[in-house]
C-alpha cells in the first residue's frame, strides 16, 4: 500500500507522529492568527524550527484531511470572542499527522480590540478519533468537495440538531464518555463544560 501522497507539494504521510502524549503543545498569534510565539513541545511534534513558524500563518501546520467547516466555526467564534474548543488533525513538516484537541484563549486590549490567541494542545484518545470524529470528517470533506462548505456547515448544524448539542459539547462529551469507558477519574455529577475543560488542561 503506498502510504506516502503529495498535495501542493507537501509529503503527506498516513502515519502519526510519535509524541509524549502527557503535554500540551502551545502556540500564539495575532489577531490575524499568524504565529507569534510557540513552546517547545510544539516545535518538537510539528518538526519545525522556530524561525520556520514566526511570523507564519497556523494554516502551516493543516492538514488536508480537516474539512474547512470547522476553522469556519472556529474564526466565528474566536472573532466574536467566544472561547473554543477544536479536535484537530495537523500535519508535522515530515508529513505525518498528529491529533489534537485545542483549547482557545482570547487576549483583548484595554479597548477591548483582540489582539492575540492562545491555542492549547492535548492529545485525544484514539478510540474517540477512530469511533467519532473521523468518520464525520470524512463526511464532511466530502461534502465541501461535492457541494462546498455552505453543505458541508449544514450537514454539521443537522448532525448536531440531531444529538441536541454543540460541536463543543458533543466534543465534551466524547471524551468524557471515554474517561468513564476506562473509568480513569471520578466524575462529579454536575461538571458544566467550564469545569470539564479546566479539568482537562489544568486550569
Ligand atoms: C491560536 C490559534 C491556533 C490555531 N491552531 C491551529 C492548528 O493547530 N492547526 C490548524 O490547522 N489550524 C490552526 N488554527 C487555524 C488557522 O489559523 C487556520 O484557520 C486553519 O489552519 C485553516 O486554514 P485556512 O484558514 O487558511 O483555510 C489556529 C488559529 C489560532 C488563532
């Protein structure tokens, strides 16, 4: 099987990126989402060197395989300041992927004008990836491919009319369906979405 393709000559490997799976990869922008500063978990799984990525747009770091309907409701929200949380697939320099969920921060100025983002990387459980969240972005790119993001935002919207959730909170509760699948924390009865994701990048 040939695991190796190009698109826009970039490699494209169908193998993940080995990383330590405990640490949260952390990067910057401005307001236009050009990256300003990222640590070095970020600079060791994406396989860059830093002077590679300043001043670079994120999209460095997509990956073909993201259906453009999600950045759409990620930017809606992020430029009206509304926190979010993604489950992202980027591609590392040497082609292969690595699984991410992000964890967005807005910073204002003293006028109230965004002036950076911060993203928070963890890894998420394969079992969640393979099971959910893959398939439906199968779904979706197919459908930008046929009829473009307009159809592939309401196939999304119907999707999520259907389990009467947001994207965030069925991305929650993925994750947390899988937490108590392998029964690794006790869960509180009540834990709103603020406290699952402080809960889940240490806040
Ligand atoms: C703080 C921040 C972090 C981001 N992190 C990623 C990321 O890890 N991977 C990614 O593909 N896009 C990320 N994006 C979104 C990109 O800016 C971009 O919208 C996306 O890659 C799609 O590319 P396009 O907008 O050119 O279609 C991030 C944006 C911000 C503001």
């Amino acid at each position: 099987m040939n695991q190796e393709n190009h698109l826009q000559g970039r490699t494209i490997i169908d193998k993940e990126v080995s990383w330590d799976k405990t640490q949260v990869i952390m990067s910057k922008t401005n307001a236009f989402g050009i990256i300003e500063y990222a640590n070095e978990v970020f600079i060791d799984v994406c396989g860059y060197e830093d002077y590679e990525l300043m001043g670079q747009p994120h999209n460095i770091i997509r990956h073909p395989d993201m259906p453009k309907v999600i950045f759409k409701v990620l930017w809606e929200n992020l430029k009206a300041g509304k926190n979010f949380h993604a489950v992202v697939k980027n591609l590392a320099k040497s082609g292969r992927y690595y699984w991410v969920i992000t964890d967005f921060e807005i910073a204002k100025d003293e006028n109230g004008v965004i002036v950076n983002y911060f993203g928070r990387r963890q890894a998420v459980p394969q079992e969640v990836i393979a099971m959910h969240i893959e398939p439906l972005y199968k779904k979706l790119l197919q459908i930008e491919g046929a009829g473009g993001v307009e159809f592939s935002e309401k196939y999304l919207i119907g999707f999520l009319e259907e389990k009467k959730r947001s994207y965030v909170e069925y991305i929650k509760e993925l994750i947390l369906e899988h937490e108590k699948s392998q029964s690794k924390f006790s869960h509180p009865e009540e834990e709103d979405e603020r406290g699952f994701f402080s809960r889940l990048f240490n806040k």
